[in-house]
C-alpha cells in the first residue's frame, strides 16, 4: 500500500503534548486508514475505512473527512464531525469513480484517496492518511430494459442501456455504437451506427420488413473511450407469430344423425374466417377441424375464409366442433361451434283415437309411422301402459299402415289404459310421444234371489255379482224391469251389491206370477240381463167379529175390508194374505192363518 509520507502525523508527539497541557484532558488514537484495494477501474467503488479512538468533552469537537483526488483535480469529499466515545470507532466511506472525474487512457492513472482527522478540546490537534490507488479504464455492458420480443405486424421500439458493468448508473452517453441483426441463416437484416443518448440509451426499431417471425441474433457493439474499454454484446430477439383471430361464419345449429346401419349420413357445411388484428383476411393458412368423432382440413375458399362439409356419422347428442387455423406469420387461432345431432323425427297418428276390447280378447290398432327421413328401415317400437301391465315390441315399416295385436289377459285390470309408444333405437326420436287410449272390458256373472215383493209396496232382493275373473264386483246398477215392458220401473242407481235391495213396485203390477227381468250394469263391465220368475203377492189385514148377537155392527174394520179388496173383483177377488183375528163376545179372540 503506497502511503505518503508527507501527509502522516507523528501522532505519539501529540499525545505527549495533549498529555503536557493540563488544561483540558482528552484521548486521541489514530490507528490506521486503508481501501478495500489498490486498483480499480471506472465505475467501480471505493470503500475506505478509518479506525481511531476520539475521546473528549462535551464542550469539544472531532472532525474526519474522506477525499478522492484523480488525474483531473478533487472529485470527493465526506466530511463530518463524530461525538465523543472512549472507544475504538470505524469510520467508513466510498466513492463510485465516474468518467467524468478522470480519464485514465489504456495505461490508467493514479489517484489518492485520503483521510484527516481534526481534534479540539481546549487545544487542537490532528492527523490523517493517504492511498495512492491506480485506475483503469472500465468495462462495459448492454442491458436490455424490456422483453427482447416483438410481434410479427407491430413496429416495436426495445430500449437497451450501455452502462459500467459493476454500476449500471454510471452510463456510456453520446458514444458511438453499432447495431447488428441477422436472421437464423446468419444473413445481416440490420446494420445501424447509433449514438446513445445522454442517459446511455440506445433503441432498436423492430418492424416487419426485419423479417418474419423466428429467432434473431442482435450484436450491440462500441470502440470505447478514454474512460472504457471497447465492448460488445449479443442477444437472441424473438419475432413471435402476430396475434390472429379465427371466427366462425357460418355454421348449422342442428344436423341429423346417420341411419342405425349408416348406410345415410347427414353432413354440414361450416365456414370460418382467419383475420389478423386488423381484421384483414389471412388467407394462407392451413385451417383444421376435430371432434369427438373426427378430423379433417377446410378448404380455402380465398379472402381468409375457409370450409368443409363435416359428416356426421355419430349417434343424437351436442357436439363440439374445434376449428384451428395454422400460419408461419401469426400466432395459432383457435375457435369452436356447436353442433346438436338430433334423432330422425317420427310422427305418430293412429287410424282411431281409442279401441274397447273384453279382457281374454285380442285387440289390433291401426297406425302409421312417418319419418323425417326416409331411410327405407323398418323401425322397432316398444307400446306400453302406463301400469305396465303389458309390454309389446314391434318391428314397424313406416309409411305404410301398422298393424299391432295386442293380447288382453284376464290379469289386466278393467278400465281405461293409455298405451305409451316410444322407439327402441336411439337413432329415432318422436316429436310428441304417441298415446293411444285403449278401454278394457270385463264380463259380469250375477245370482238374483227375491226375498218379497208385494203389490204397490215393494220388492227385496239379493245379489251376488262376478266378473270374469271370479272376482266379486261391489258397485253395481240396476235398472228393473216387469215383464215385457221396454222401460224399467225402478233404476237402482250405483249401489252395492253386498247389501239387500229394496225397491218400489207400482200399482200397475198386479199381484200374480210375472218374469221380472235385472239389467245389472258396472263401469268398464259389459251389462248382463237376468231374469226370474216371481210372485207379487197382496198383503191385507182382516178382522173378523164373532159374537152371539144375530146383529153384527158395522164399524171400521168392515169399511177396511171392502176398501182393501176394491181392487179385486167380486166375483174372482185377488189372492190375499192376511192375519184375521176373531173375536166373541165375552171377549174371545184366536189368530187367524190363511189357510182359515
């Protein structure tokens, strides 16, 4: 370390003479001042530090100082006062070496870095130190202040920064450099002589006529000055493809599906259009198109838009159709549609709206089948009611009228069914789902006994109603009938079978024999007749008075009688039941039977 002498203190003279004056008492130590090194170049620091011991009173001051001095005069001054401490205290500065402070030429320069301490308690005293240090030229380096990538079609402008390698602060400004570009075949595309600025900045203009996209080596290169070395710099420039943009033009929102034996598929015709950024078609590009069920490329119909017709060989669903459109000068664009593959639309109409059949019957329906598309096969179709009470496959032409036969079994219950017809294949879908109404009759078996019937009272009977599953039927109707009479004279209403029955007879039904004929009708039951012969007999109440006398009064029991068998002739009266009762006087009586 290269010190000069002149500069040096003989700091143990000033303790003796500190120590002689007794006016003030204080401790000063100046221990030793050096650099972090001895050679340094432009644009590299200088740390310096001191180590000393400043020991004095409050009504003294210490005061230090860093210096640099260059080749060019004084470049740096850190001073500063520091308290008082008993204590060894490091003091520490640096200095950054500028270009504008020195200019060392390529053999480099030297320079001092110095220190002074100052001390005053009462009296003064000080010392100090200095370094002879060498500089160099220094080094340079290029730093890029943005992404070095450009995109194919945008004029970019990349600002780069020429500056000290160990301090990008201290700047190359209004220098010379030189720009150079070449392509991935080593072909120069760019050769600029550039001045940077007064911040060290220099900018490449990147447009499209550098080339198209791809990698680029970029040479920033510079002779230097008396303060830097000559220095040059590479870099890889990326040109990415221009963004693009890929729509769709035209494209159905539903196709059909193909036939189950794919003998017939449906196809599409899809267009898309490639445009860059200002809309302005791209029409060299290699477009494609997938699925789930395909690939394939479109046509290029020129002015950017493209097509293909895109069979659909795939059963019903929503698909996504995935369109990508391929060029070396723009970025990879990608788009999708969606396309609804529908089944082949059948219509269902049916020769009548419902059928009545008898359970243990057959039944045939009518019916006819029109499909959309005519693929000539025949169609398989499930019929079914709503209990699932049946189930029935069939093979169906369309087009032509269907006959279907459908067994009643006993087991199926009595009543209204609706018959639901859908198709077994996929492929096949009706627009609104066939119904057909179909009513199931049963048969009733019945048992009438009469338990009595009397003239203008009534007529009781039991029933024992079947149908023809042996099962018993409880709510029934009933509608009465005498003889050969073509109106009923009594109708039940729907009453139940289980329970005695109890009807009016009208006086126009004499008593006697007569063939009393029972229409008995239930819900979804064929109506059955039964006939039986009955009695209708008249029921009367006689009195007959014995009594001694030859007189017999009259009374009320006489008129009763004659009123009773008004209706009898007198010559023939009617059959009569009665219950007599005899009386004698004194007061006798016995019951009377008919046969007295």
């Amino acid at each position: 370390m290269k010190r000069k002498t002149s500069a040096l203190v003989p700091i143990s003279l000033l303790l003796i003479v500190c120590l002689a004056i007794p006016v003030s008492a204080f401790y000063f130590d100046f221990q030793y001042f050096e650099t972090d090194k001895l050679v340094y170049e432009v644009g590299e620091t200088i740390d310096m530090v001191a180590k000393l011991i400043a020991d004095f009173s409050d009504e003294g001051w210490c005061y230090v100082s860093f210096a640099v001095v260059t080749d060019l005069g004084p470049s740096f001054a850190d001073e500063y006062f520091i308290p008082p401490s008993p204590v060894v205290r490091y003091l520490n500065s640096s200095y950054t070496i500028l270009p504008d402070h020195t200019s060392p030429t390529e053999t480099g320069v030297q320079a001092f870095v110095l220190f002074t301490v100052e001390i005053f308690d009462t009296v003064s005293q000080s010392a100090g130190d200095n370094i002879e240090i060498t500089i160099n030229r220094g080094h340079l380096t290029t730093i890029p202040l943005s992404s070095l990538s450009v995109q194919y079609g945008l004029n970019t402008s990349l600002p780069l920064k020429i500056a000290s390698i160990h301090n990008n602060n201290v700047i190359y400004s209004g220098e010379s450099v030189i720009l150079k570009v070449e392509d991935s075949n080593s072909q120069t595309v760019l050769l600029s002589n550039i001045t940077t600025t007064s911040e060290g900045m220099i900018y490449l203009n990147w447009s499209d006529s550098l080339g198209p996209p791809g990698f680029y080596n970029l040479t920033i290169s510079g002779d230097g000055n008396e303060d830097f070395h000559p220095f040059a710099d590479s870099f890889q420039v990326i040109v990415l493809p221009a963004p693009s943009n890929l729509s769709i033009i035209s494209s159905p929102g539903s196709v059909y599906c193909q036939s189950p034996d794919g003998s017939h598929i449906e196809q599409a015709e899809i267009i898309v259009e490639h445009t860059n950024l200002d809309l302005s078609p791209v029409s060299d590009s290699i477009v494609q198109w997938n699925t789930s069920f395909g690939s394939g490329a479109l046509t290029n119909l020129g002015n950017g838009q493209y097509s293909n017709m895109i069979p659909f060989n795939i059963s019903p669903g929503s698909y996504d159709i995935n369109f990508t459109a391929i060029n070396p000068q723009y970025q990879t664009a990608e788009t999708t549609t969606v396309v609804n593959v529908l089944a082949n639309p059948l219509q269902f109409s049916a020769i009548q709206p419902f059928w009545n059949v008898t359970r243990g019957d057959n039944v045939t329906i009518e019916f006819l089948i029109e499909p959309t598309l005519d693929w000539n096969q025949s169609i398989q179709l499930h019929f079914t009611d709503e209990a699932m009470q049946f189930s029935l496959v069939s093979d169906v032409q369309p087009n032509i009228s269907s006959f279907l036969t459908i067994p009643i079994w006993h087991n199926i219950s009595a009543g209204q069914h609706t018959v639901n017809i859908s198709s077994m294949n996929e492929h096949y879908q009706f627009t609104t789902t066939p119904q057909i109404s179909l009513i199931v009759t049963g048969t009733l078996e019945a048992n009438v006994s009469v338990a009595a019937a009397y003239y203008d009272e009534t007529l009781e009977f039991n029933l024992e109603v079947l149908d023809d599953n042996n099962q018993s039927v409880s709510l029934v109707e009933i509608s009465i009938f005498c003889d050969n009479a073509i109106t009923p004279f009594a109708l039940t209403g729907y009453v139940n079978s289980s329970t005695t029955q109890t009807v009016s007879l009208p006086m126009w039904i004499p008593p006697g024999i007569h063939n009393i004929t029972f229409r008995i009708n239930s819900q979804y039951f064929k109506t059955i007749n039964y006939s039986i012969s009955i009695r209708v007999w008249m029921r009367t109440n006689i009195t007959i008075v014995i009594s001694t006398s030859d007189y017999i009064v009259e009374g009320p029991q006489d008129l009763a009688i004659s009123r009773r068998i008004s209706s009898g002739s007198i010559m023939s009266p009617p059959p009569i039941l009665f219950k007599g009762i005899t009386s004698a006087n004194p007061s006798t009586a016995r019951l009377t039977s008919l046969d007295s």
